[in-house]
C-alpha cells in the first residue's frame, strides 16, 4: 500500500491542475477596437467616445488614431527639394503625440468604469507608379494598414518607421555619397584662372542645389519610387514595436486611405488596387492579430482560407508565432456616410483583471474572440479543449495524449432564444456543423489526430443577425503519447 502514495499524489496533482485551468474565471470585456477620435480622421472628442461606449455597454475602447496621414510625390532627381505634399489631420502631423496620450489617459481617469487602451494607425509604407511621362499617377499600398497597441509612450510613436516620416531616414556610411556636390562647389571655387566664370558659376549652382537636395544627408530605409517591397515594411515595423512594447495587428482596409483624393502636380492621384493579401500575414511574424470580423466582407476566417494558412504554417513549424482574429469595427463617428455604429464589431476579451494591462496581456496571448451584428450579441460562453487531463481554452494549448474532446457554450447577450448554426473546425476542415436554438451546449469527442501531430481547433457561429469568430485552441503530443 504504501509504494501506491507517489502514484496517487501524482494523479490527485495532475486531476487539480487540469481542474484549475478549467476553473480559471475571465472576465469577459466587451471592445471596440479600431476607435478614431478627433485627433485624426474621427468626429468626435474623446470624452463623447467614452461616454457612447458605456452608452453601449462597452468595457474597453482600443483608440487607434492615424498617426500620420501623409502623402508626398517627390520630382525626378530633386526628390527632396521639389515635392508635392497631400495630408490630412494626424496625430504626428499636428506634433501632438503628447497631447493624444495625456488625454486617452485623462479621460480613462474620468470614466474609471471603461478600460482605455491607447493606439495607433498606421501606413508603414506606400509607393508610386508612373506613366509615361508622368501622365498618370498611382499610389499603392495605401490600404495595408497596421494597428499598434501599447506602447512605450510618445517618443516611441514619434520614432515609429513610417511612410512620410522622417523617422524613416538614417545615417549611414553610404550617406557619404550625397556629400558628392562638393566637389562642384570645390571646382567652382578654385578653377578661378583656367575655366570661363559662367561655366565655374553654372557648375556651383547646380553643385549647391544639388546639396541642399540631399541634406540632412541620411538615407532612407525604404522610400516610394522603388515599387511595391512586399514584406519588407512591414517586417520593419513589427521588430521596431517588438522592441518598444506595442501590439501590432493587420487593420481593417477600409474604402479609402487618408488623405483622399489626392492632388499632385495638377493630377487626381489614382488609388491602386493594393489591399491586403494572402502574403502579408504569412510573412511578417510578430504581427499578432488581424480582423477576423469588420463591417465590410470578411472571408479570411473562414475554413481553410488564409488565417488558417497562417495557422497550419504555425503548427508546423514554419512561422514563430500564431495570429489571433480581432474585431475591428473602424468607427469615426455616427451617422458619416453610413458608418456602423460604436458597438457594431466587438473584440469581447477575456482578461484575468479590468485594466490597460489586463487587457493587453489577454490580447497578446490570444484569449479573446470576435463578434458582429445587429440586435444581441453571441456570446461564448465558454471554449475548452481537453486531451488527456489537460485543459486549454482560446490562445492556450492542451498537451496529452488519446483524444480529443471540445466542450463548449453559446447564448446570445439577452438571454433569449434565436437559431444558430456552430461549425466545429479543426486546422482548417469543419468537423461538425450543429444546428440548434441558443442557448446551445456543444460537444465533440474527436479521435483523429494521430500520435504526434500537432494541431488545433476553433469555432463559428452564426445566427440570422449575429456572428461569431473564435480564436484557436492549440493541441501537442504529451512524450508519453503512443498510438491507442
């Protein structure tokens, strides 16, 4: 008998465990994210956005104002001298960094019941095509939009590398080159007895032009006239957040960048067909999020479209990290051009604490899930998956061995009864599609992932006025698992 202790303490060890991370009680706060106030492109101050979101019974308001909406069309060979410049009400462009986060903080302190959570919106990068001759002009890029979360503070958005920016400049020991007008500048001033003065006059004005041209003699990173880089920004951007304590996500591409329409040069600017694509979030790692759910038509959450070419590359260990689906609701006010309203799209987290912080750590980890619709809510009410004795829930991972079994909850937010359809998905294949009447307990007992593979589970639903995206739950091999 007593050569049995070790062995039951371990099971009765392993039992609490798996019970404990069953039990964990989340908060579930409702958030509107994707926010713009009047610092940017949005009608309203911040204080009437604190106020229609509790109007709303929204928890969090996640406020991601333009940082800088700016365009600029340099001309051939003096780029930096002669340039035509379009923008639109900013954040940067008005150099009020400070004063955006001093009041996102003041009125978080006025409405102590709402979690105010500051941002960004941002353009890492935009380029032009030219006709012949200059004929026609067409901006690219200027829909992949990124959101920054968090961060280090004013500085931080300030430095952040940009289209527009002059943050984006560097010295380097290649800025030596465009030193080069001296040696014009040199002629003009020495070759006084052996060459005409207006040759030596022509040579030093054009010398001196030249190098006003290209101070402050730094280089670009990247600039507009090279075409479309791809990943390349992109990439740039997320490891500047990564080493500055910001989130990034995928933005929703709404209709139009900011500033529009442009004017360069005479010219209405055309706008490129550039929204984002399938290469972007499988190429730039660190991005955490992008909107599984918006107001416009959103398809990349769907069974085996790009979020879940994203997410089997990470199973498989082709990519570092996993993306987590968002609801980005894009709002700028009431009643503009058909704009949604503030509740609209919600992102309902699942925070250990109501604060900035407590809703940032849940973000980053994944534990939160993306609603849309008109009327009440879906709300999951819960989402476990279990292998062996170990529980996992949105963001998490269950490691075991056996099968697997899904468990979870689906009601809509006044309680009331309404059809709904839930499809089960495993790494990018629907499971089982249930039809029933909410509110609606599910399960699933699946036996088909093979010893070893690594993979994982998310849920849809749908009811005739409401959506739901869920994030993954995760599933490894314990070392002990073997074929049943």
């Amino acid at each position: 008998m007593p050569r049995l202790w070790p062995a039951l303490l371990v099971s009765l060890a392993a039992a609490l465990l798996a019970d404990s991370a069953a039990a964990v009680v989340y908060e579930h706060l409702r958030a509107a994210v994707g926010v713009q106030s009047h610092f940017s492109a949005g009608s309203q101050s911040l204080d009437e956005l604190a106020r229609a979101a509790r109007a709303h019974g929204l928890d969090v308001l996640v406020v991601t104002d333009d940082d800088l909406a700016r365009v600029e069309y340099g001309v051939p060979i003096l780029r930096r001298l002669i340039r035509c410049r379009a923008e639109a009400r900013s954040v940067l462009g008005r150099g009020a960094a400070d004063a955006y986060l001093d009041e996102i903080r003041r009125v978080g302190a006025v409405h102590a019941d709402l979690v105010l959570v500051e941002g960004v919106r941002s353009t890492p990068f935009y380029f032009w095509r030219v006709g012949w001759l200059g004929s026609r002009l067409t901006l690219g890029a200027a829909r992949r939009k990124m959101l920054t979360v968090g961060g280090d503070g004013a500085e931080a958005y300030a430095a952040a590398p940009v289209s527009g920016g002059r943050s984006l400049e560097r010295w380097r020991w290649q800025s030596l080159w465009l030193l080069w007008p001296l040696a014009g500048l040199a002629y003009a001033w020495l070759a006084t007895s052996w060459h005409p003065r207006w040759i030596r006059w022509a040579v030093g004005g054009t010398a001196a032009v030249f190098l006003a041209n290209n101070a402050p003699f730094r280089l670009p990173l990247w600039d507009a006239y090279a075409g479309d880089l791809e990943a390349r920004p992109y990439r740039a951007y997320v490891d500047y957040w990564r080493h500055h304590g910001g989130l990034v996500l995928w933005a929703w591409p709404d209709s139009l960048p900011r500033p529009w329409p442009v004017r360069i040069l005479g010219r209405t600017v055309a706008l490129g067909d550039d929204a984002p694509s399938a290469w972007e979030p499988l190429n730039v790692e660190g991005c955490v999020g992008f909107p599984a759910l918006h107001p416009g038509a959103a398809t990349a959450a769907e069974p085996g479209q790009e979020w879940d070419r994203v997410l089997m590359a990470y199973v498989q260990g082709q990519r570092a990290g996993p993306l987590w689906g968002t609801g980005q609701v894009g709002y700028r006010g009431e009643g503009e051009g058909g704009r949604v309203p503030l509740h609209a799209v919600q992102t309902v987290i699942l925070a250990q604490e109501r604060s900035r912080q407590g809703v940032l750590e849940a973000m980053a980890a994944g534990r939160m899930y993306a609603v849309r619709g008109s009327g009440p809510g879906l709300v999951l009410e819960r989402l476990e998956v279990a292998r062996g004795e170990s529980v996992a829930v949105s963001g998490g991972t269950a490691v075991g061995k056996g099968p697997v079994q899904l468990r979870g909850r689906i009601a809509l937010a006044d309680a009331t009864r309404d059809s709904v359809t839930v499809r089960l998905v495993r790494a990018g294949r629907v499971l089982a599609t249930i039809a029933a009447t909410t509110p609606v307990d599910f399960g699933y007992l699946d036996t088909g992932p093979a010893p070893g593979e690594r993979t994982y589970y998310r849920v849809l639903a749908r009811t005739p006025s409401a959506e739901l995206v869920s994030n993954p739950v995760f599933v490894a091999s314990s070392s002990m698992d073997s074929t049943p």
